[in-house]
C-alpha cells in the first residue's frame, strides 16, 4: 500500500495574492552570521505563487520580524521552483553559507535525504512544514496524518444517511498526500455497502480545474448525492451551480469561498464541512526550528514527526469575521475583502498567536505582537508512516481510523 507511494509538495488552489519575488540562492563563500551574532534561517520554497504558498511564507517572515527573533534572526526566502534537483542544489548551497537551521517545503520524501544527512553533518537543523521526508534526521511538521480523508469522508456518508452516489474530487495523483487522503477516505466509503463512488478524477488542487472536471463528471452522472473533494472544492460548488442541479452536500478544504458558499448557500441545500492544511504550519515549524535554537525547548521536546492539527468547520459554525482583527473571532472572510481562493484557516492561536491577516497577505508583522513561549504540552508526535514520513516498512494500526470526537460514525444500514 503506502510502501509504493510517492510524494510531491502540497499546494492549494493556484492563484497570487501577493507576488513574491524569488530570491537568487545563497553563493556557498558567504560567512554565515558570526559578524552579527544572529541565526541564519532560510526558508526553502518549492511551489510559489499560489495562495496557500504565499500566505505560509509570509507567515513564517512575519514572524521572524516579531520581537525578539527580529533581534536574533537574519532570515532569507529562497525559491526552488518544482525542480527536485534545483531544491537539492539550494539546500547544498544554504547549509554550505552556514544556516544554522532551512524551514522547506520539500519536493519529494526520498530525493532529498542525502541532503538532510549533509545538514547533519554541519548542524545545520533541517525543518519541513506540510510536506515530509523519510530521513529520521530531519524534523516534519505537517498534517498529512490527523485524519483528513477519513474524516471529511465520514462526515460525507452521515449527511448521506450511508447511502448515495458521490464524487470524489481528488488532488494530484501520484502524490503521497493525495494517495493518503484517497485511501483513507475509500476505508469508509468502502464500509458503506449503499455508497457508490461513481466517479472520481484528479483535479491538481486547484477550483478552476475542479469545476471544469466536476461539470464534465456531472454530465455523466446528473444523479449523484454528495461530492468528496480535496482542495479545490470552491469550483465543486460552482459547477453544481452552474449545472443547474440541486445543490448536494461537499466536504472540501479550507477556501475562503467555500466557507462563504456554506453561509451563502444553505437556503439552496448546500452543506458540508471545512477542513484541510493550515498555511500556518510553516510558522509554527520556524518557531520549533528557533525553541530548539534558543534553548527554549529541548531535543526530547520535539519529535522529528510533530502532526499540526486538522481544522475541523462544519457548515452550520462557519461565521464570518473581521480580517483586521482576529480577536473578533470568525473562521471566513467576506468575499469583498479576502479572496475566495484565500485559505481561510490561518488561526492557531494556541500554536502561533502571533500572526494576523496582514501576515498571511505580506508577511507584516502584527502591531504590538511578542512571541510567545512554546506550550510543549501542544506538540504532537505524530505516526511513522513508511514511503511517507519515516523509513519503517510497518504500516501504522488505527492510521485511519475515524475519531468520534471529531465526527461519530453512523451506523451501516
């Protein structure tokens, strides 16, 4: 099963929010920050240019500029594009400038291992948020296994009653997140004798393309129930519009335009639940990454495998707030101030209370914010999943199993 997996950086819906120029990689004779005193602290972009990418990496900028990692931290963005040996390269070259730790993206679980042992090698700490790779001497920090597909499934087959023929909207095939969601979601669909998948295509987690592929599966299947989704479910929701059927139920991520369509569209039939990966990931990886640096935390504090938490926004909490202040609560903007393609889940507060709107958007930071110390209480160790996280060919008992906190399964009728 996972031990023929393959992963590929995760990214969300492709639009800019806000350009972000590339930055040329470090030259290899520079001399590190022993002149300042100061870490030298990269973050390593793979995909740029799209709203999720953007928003994680303005986060982690914004909070590099909050006091007082502004007085303790040199830090620099570094673009590698989707080029698995560009990404190696700018890794070799930044650990080569001395970096005392690389907060990346990565490309691939397995291409990049030889380059986390070189790190090693010169202390150089390797962080990767979202996307993860299998070498033991690199720390991971990501979603991939609280529970999306599984979940968001278990949710789909409840508003069904457990019987109904559904979609399945999925992200970019061959990829290790993708396959993961798919098959977890497939151990509930499959414990459903009356659900019936009657189609699913792959739509590279992107809403133009999703409603495109969701217009051409409803043509052939103007019956269906539900629709599962992956990231990309905004243009779900637009195609059953367009097509002229009843709404259905749609279990999607964490659009900004999702969660709008949940409030706008209830009248007309549409529910659901939000989830998916929180942009903020990248953030909370640089501040492990600096408690490590710092001494705040030690290494029996940080797993290497550390799970950032699974959004959880059923239709009927979806409530719209004020982007200027996150105080006034709120999980989705209106439509005329934040973009519809915009992940809406930046919130974190018992993770990254420092950030705000205007970081997601341009890295700024909050006015007034100070860092705050890391609770360790709060960070999770999460599985060991072979081809995926870790080495180890054991495939992990419970991996998708259904949390009843998070959403109680019905029973088969």
């Amino acid at each position: 099963m996972l031990n023929k997996l393959r992963f590929m950086s995760v990214f969300a819906a492709a639009a800019v929010l806000v350009p972000m120029a590339a930055c040329a990689p470090p030259s290899s004779n520079g001399g590190g920050t022993e002149d300042d005193g100061k870490f030298l602290i990269y973050n390593n972009l793979s995909y740029s240019g799209n709203a999720w990418s953007n928003a994680a990496a303005n986060m982690m900028e914004a909070v590099a500029n909050t006091a007082p990692y502004d007085d303790k931290v040199e830090f620099r963005k570094v673009i590698s594009g989707a080029d698995v040996s560009k990404q190696i390269s700018d890794l070799q070259s930044m650990i080569n400038n001395g970096a005392d730790a690389i907060i990346s993206y990565p490309l691939s679980p397995k291409a990049l291992n030889a380059v986390v042992d070189q790190a090693a090698e010169k202390g150089t700490l390797m962080f990767f948020y979202d996307g993860t790779v299998t070498n033991e001497k690199a720390y991971n920090v990501s979603y991939i296994t609280a529970g999306f597909g599984q979940h968001t499934a278990q949710a789909l087959v409840n508003e069904l009653g457990g019987e109904g023929k559904i979609l399945m909207n999925s992200g970019v095939s061959g990829t290790g997140t993708d396959t993961m969601h798919n098959e977890s979601a497939m151990s509930v669909f499959e414990k459903y004798p009356g659900i019936e998948v009657v189609s699913q295509y792959w739509s590279n987690w992107d809403a133009v393309q999703s409603k495109t592929n969701t217009l051409r599966a409803l043509a052939a299947h103007p019956d269906i129930d539900g629709v599962w989704s992956q990231d990309g479910e905004y243009g779900v929701v637009q195609a059953l519009r367009e097509s002229g059927r009843p709404l259905v139920p749609v279990t999607g991520e964490m659009s900004n335009g999702f969660r709008n369509q949940l409030i706008s569209l209830e009248d007309d039939g549409l529910t659901g639940v939000s989830s998916g990966s929180g942009p903020t990931v990248g953030a909370y990886a640089f501040k492990l990454a600096m408690g490590l640096l710092t001494g705040e935390l030690d290494e029996a504090d940080v797993p290497h495998n550390v799970e950032f938490p699974l959004p959880w926004v059923p239709a009927d909490e979806v409530e719209l707030g004020d982007p200027s202040d996150p105080g006034a609560g709120g999980n989705a903007w209106p439509l005329d101030e934040v973009p519809p393609i915009f992940a809406a889940g930046i919130y974190y507060p018992d993770l990254v209370p420092e950030i705000n709107y205007a970081s997601a958007i341009d890295g700024t930071p909050a006015p007034g914010a100070e860092i705050q110390p890391i609770d360790t209480e709060d960070i999770v160790e999460a599985p060991a999943v072979p081809e995926i996280n870790s080495s180890t060919t054991e495939f992990p008992g419970g991996l998708y199993d259904v949390n009843p906190e998070i959403v109680e399964p019905i029973p088969v009728p």
